[in-house]
C-alpha cells in the first residue's frame, strides 16, 4: 500500500548509493529528485522508480534546498 506521502531527495552525483535509497522510499505515493547530477544518477533512477519526477536544480546546496521548498 502507497502511503500518501511525498519524499523530495536533493542530490548531485551518486549514481553508487541512489538505487538503495530510491528502494527505501517505496511506500511513498510520490518521488521527486532535484539534482544537478553530471554521472548516471538519474538514469539509474528511472530505471528504479519509473514514475518519478525529476527537476534539475541549481549547482549550489542552498539553492537545491531553496527549489525543493
């Protein structure tokens, strides 16, 4: 059962680690990744959660925190 809840990740380049946390946040209804990610991070991810929603951010953390808001 998909709990009515939505997760924001805010992340760059970790194409190594985005699969197992993508794999914990199953239970939300809703995934959105904001990155600037230059590697294989987003492929990876919609290849693990297909329905997900990404945006691209602003290189700089305060700016990814800021967008995500």
């Amino acid at each position: 059962m998909k709990v009515s809840l939505s997760i924001i990740i805010i992340a760059a380049d970790v194409e190594k680690t985005i699969r197992r946390c993508l794999l914990s946040c199953r239970f939300a209804k809703e995934i959105i990744l904001i990155t600037s990610a230059t590697d294989q991070t987003i492929s990876i991810a919609k290849k693990t959660v297909p329905n997900i929603k990404i945006f691209p951010s602003i290189t700089d953390t305060q700016g990814r925190f800021n967008y995500a808001l």
